[in-house]
C-alpha cells in the first residue's frame, strides 16, 4: 500500500511539472489546465499537450493521465493523438522538444539529488 501510495504521490509530481511547464510556455494559468469544465481554445490545448508530455516524458499510462487531468483515459488517448499529429509543424515541434528536454533535466536532476 506504500508503495501505491509513493508511485501515486511521484506520478501526481509529474503531471504537476508538466502542468507548469506547459502554462509558462502558453501563458495560461495552472488552474485552467486543472479545471473540470472545457476551457478556450488554447487552454485546452495546452491541457492536451501537457497530458501529451506526461504520457511521453514521463511515462505515465493513459488511464493515470487521465485520472490526474480529471478526464478518462480516452480523452488522454485523444490528446496525445491531436498533439501528435501537430508535431508536423516545426515550430509546434520545436517548442514542445524544449518543454520536453527541461522536464526531463528536471526529471533527472531530482533523481540524482
């Protein structure tokens, strides 16, 4: 039980990180990507993209990102398909490479700590 309880805690940092990360890089605030109800535009797709980084740089299932989002596992599954297919763009996909490397530096910067 400790341990569900430490991987949840580590899981539920993750998704903390990416939220952050993400609402610095699209000028939005923290509590709008946490909201329940659907949000503008770009709110939800900076939801989408940090739902989107936390299964990918983080490796936490769908169901999980689902869970910490406040969504199902279906709708992660369909974030991380629409920022998938946004990844053609080369700027969308510059930007996200950034957010990316600095949560996994912070990543491992906390394990060697």
């Amino acid at each position: 039980m400790e341990r569900r309880q430490q991987g949840n805690a580590e899981r539920r940092a993750c998704v903390e990180q990416a939220q952050e990360a993400v609402a610095r890089a699209w000028n939005v605030p923290v509590s709008e990507l946490r909201s329940p109800t659907r949000r503008s535009a770009p709110v939800a797709q900076a939801r989408q993209v940090a739902m989107y980084l936390t299964h990918v740089v983080y490796g936490v299932s769908l169901a999980s990102v689902g869970h910490h989002f406040g969504r199902d596992r279906t709708t992660a599954a369909h974030a991380c398909r629409r920022i998938e297919d946004r990844r053609d763009d080369a700027s969308f996909d510059r930007l996200l490479d950034e957010i990316s490397d600095r949560l996994r530096h912070e990543l491992a910067a906390g394990r060697t700590q």
